[in-house]
C-alpha cells in the first residue's frame, strides 16, 4: 500500500459529492434520498481513499464496507443519544440516526459496484 494521489479519484469525488448533497437538499424521502444515497456513500468513501492510497482494490473495498457496516450497527445502539449528539444536525447527516438493513444491502450493492468496475478497468489495463 503505497501512498500516491490519484486525480481520477478526486474527479470522482467531487462528482459524487455534489451528487449527495443534491440528494440531501432537494429529496426528503423515496428510493434515492434512502437508498441511492447510501449506494453512492460508500463508492464515494472507497474513492476518496483511493485518491491517497494506491492498494489492493478488494482489500480498500472490503475495508470501506466494513467501516460502513460498523456505522450502520451504532446507529442500531443508538450512539448519537449515548454521545448526547443527537440534537446535532451535522453528524446525523454524516453518520445517521437511524438503522435499516436495506442500508446494507446499498452498502453492499455499492461495493459489489465499485469491485466489477475495478476488475473491468483493470482488464483494459492489462489487455
């Protein structure tokens, strides 16, 4: 895992967070504010770390899904009321208040995403 910034990646990143935050601001419920929003959550937590860190893609991809599933479980115990952040409007948009396991399955989905393009783009490479 070397350390190396990568502009494709940060192209990526600005592209999916502008696309978040429209989904934020203008979408209040339905499939994309709930579901969409969290399948392009983890793409774009995986590009930002590739934009610094060339890796394993599987290894940074498993590690991005894991850290997604971990935060989806502390909103299960609740760990905004345990930190007495519940009443902050920031961190609820960042790490959420609320689990649901459809948001692991678009975590999932995301991953799978991000997986087949690597292996796509790879191929092109070699071929």
């Amino acid at each position: 895992m070397n350390l190396k910034f990568n502009k494709t990646y940060l192209i990526i990143i600005i592209l999916l967070f502008i696309t978040e935050v429209l989904i934020a601001v203008y979408l209040k419920s339905g499939f994309i504010r709930h579901t969409f929003g969290d399948y392009l959550a983890v793409i774009l937590v995986y590009s930002f770390i590739k934009s610094f860190i060339k890796g394993n893609h599987f290894k940074i991809a498993i590690s991005v899904l894991v850290f997604a599933f971990f935060i989806e479980f502390l909103q299960l115990v609740n760990i905004l009321e345990i930190l007495h952040l519940q009443n902050n409007h920031l961190i609820k948009i960042i790490i959420g208040s609320t689990f649901h396991i459809s948001d692991l399955v678009a975590y999932t989905f995301g991953i799978i995403t991000v997986l087949i393009t690597e292996f796509k783009i790879y191929k092109l490479w070699i071929t």
